[in-house]
C-alpha cells in the first residue's frame, strides 16, 4: 500500500501554520469525512477543540479514553459536554478494572518502569480499539505547553493507529486560550480552579503550586517533570521516519492533488 511519511507533509504543515484552529478543523472534516474523530482528555485545550466542534459546527464523534481511576470532575465534565455541547462522546476503557491490574501487577504506577506498563494499558491500549476506524484523530497539543510538545507539527503521523493526528491548537498561545474560553464560556473540568494545570489520573495527578511548570503536577513522585503517558506519539521519543500506510486517493486529498478545497 501507498505510504505518507512525515517528511511528505512538511510543506503542507508549514503552510498550515498560517491557519486559524477552526480552519483546520473544517480541512480535516473535508478531507477525512467520517474517517475522522477528535479526542479530548476533559482538559482546558481539549475542551477548546470541543466548542469550536460545538460552534462551527463540525459533527464528529469525540474519544474520550476511561482510565477507571479519573477524578469525579473529570466525568462530570464529559457528561456536561454531551449535554450542552450535544456532543457524540465515545468512551473507550481498559481491559482491566484497576483493581484486577493491582492483583495481578501489583501498584504499578510508583515506579519509572510500572508507569509506563499502567499508562499503556490503561490509556495506550485502550485507544487500539479505534484502530482501523479512523485516518485522522483530532487532539488538542499545543506547543506553547513547552518541554516535547514545544515543537510538535500540526499534522503528525501516527504508527501505531496507522492515522494522522492533527493537533489544530498547534500555534494557540496560552493567551489565546484564556481569551477564548472566556468570550465563549467554555465548559472546563473544574479542577482547573483548584490548581491543577493538567489533569489525568487521580493516582498520578497534583495541584500545581505558584511558579512550578505546568506539568509538575503529573507523576510528581516519579519526579524529574519529563513524563508523559504515550497516548500522544509525539510526546515519546521521536521516530525518525515515521509514515502511514494510505490508499494513494486519500494521499492526493491530504495533499491537495486532487482536490480544489483550498483554506
Ligand atoms: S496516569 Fe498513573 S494511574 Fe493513570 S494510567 Fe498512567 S500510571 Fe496508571
């Protein structure tokens, strides 16, 4: 089959920078039609892409992945979404229920080693099951965030799930994002207002306290402030060469050969 690497999508990404969120987010539907989802993790960016989902509209289904120990808030956020956003939110869970990891695995997440086995099978693992339903998935990286997202490209490819991933807050500042949620009332998870920065598991997950980078509270026992879960293939150490097996007619429409939807 046909491949697309990432180097074959240098020029388009370059040219995407120039683009606005909503923008890319009307490409990607155009182009990948109902080979598309967004994902959201019922963080501030995530919830941003789910309003302008919401406001353009675009209608998609939104992942959502379930690791069986998210905070209370967290839920509550997604089911606000479905209701006021009228959302199609698809939730996606491990194969085991954190209890039955621990009787088998023991605690993994306290150390360096089991973080990464916990993260892949209940967050990593879990998202397999869309594999093969979608050519592109909608995430929410933004590279003012810093560290491994500092530089990630706005179209990234995506081995594992054989899709693209296009990342339309790329170039979103974080002024941008605070002005935007405050013009459109965005709903957010509301553990935002009690210090948390990001937000994932409540294991692994603690308040931010003033001056710390955004991320240190994320797997603070674990320590330096360098870990990420693996769900986003960019945040892992880089593939040099990564490309996607396409059928050649869906690479003409990525690249626009064939097509006269220009933004
Ligand atoms: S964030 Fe912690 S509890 Fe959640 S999947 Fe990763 S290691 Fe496990």
């Amino acid at each position: 089959m046909p491949r697309l690497s990432q180097a074959d999508l240098f020029e388009l990404n370059r040219a995407f920078d120039e683009r606005t969120p909503q923008e890319l987010l009307s490409w990607s539907h155009e182009i990948f039609g109902d080979r598309l989802a967004a994902m959201t993790s019922m963080q501030e960016a995530g919830n941003v892409i789910c309003h302008m989902l919401h406001a353009i509209p675009l209608d998609m289904p939104v992942i959502f992945v379930d690791t069986g120990v998210l905070f209370a808030e967290t839920l509550e956020t997604r089911d606000r979404l479905i209701s006021e956003y009228g959302l199609d939110i698809r939730t996606l869970t491990p194969g085991l229920t954190m209890q039955q990891q621990t009787e088998q695995y023991g605690i993994l997440y306290l150390s360096a080693e089991g973080q990464k086995q916990c993260c892949e099978m209940r967050k990593s693992a879990p998202l397999d099951q869309v594999r093969g339903d979608y050519d592109a998935l909608i995430g929410s990286l933004r590279r003012s965030d810093g560290g491994r997202r500092g530089t990630c490209p706005i179209l990234a490819i995506d081995t594992r799930l054989n899709c693209l991933r296009v990342n339309p807050l790329a170039n979103f500042s974080d002024e941008h994002l605070d002005d935007y949620i405050r013009r459109n009332q965005v709903i957010l998870n509301p553990l935002h207002q009690q210090g948390y920065s990001t937000i994932g598991c409540n294991r692994c997950t603690t308040p931010v306290l003033p001056g710390e980078p955004k991320r240190a509270g994320r797997w603070r026992h674990l320590g330096p402030w360098s870990v990420y879960c693996g769900i986003n293939p960019t945040d892992l150490d880089p593939d040099r060469s990564p490309a996607v097996d396409f059928p050649q007619e869906l690479i003409d429409r990525i690249l626009g050969r064939d097509t006269d939807f220009m933004i």
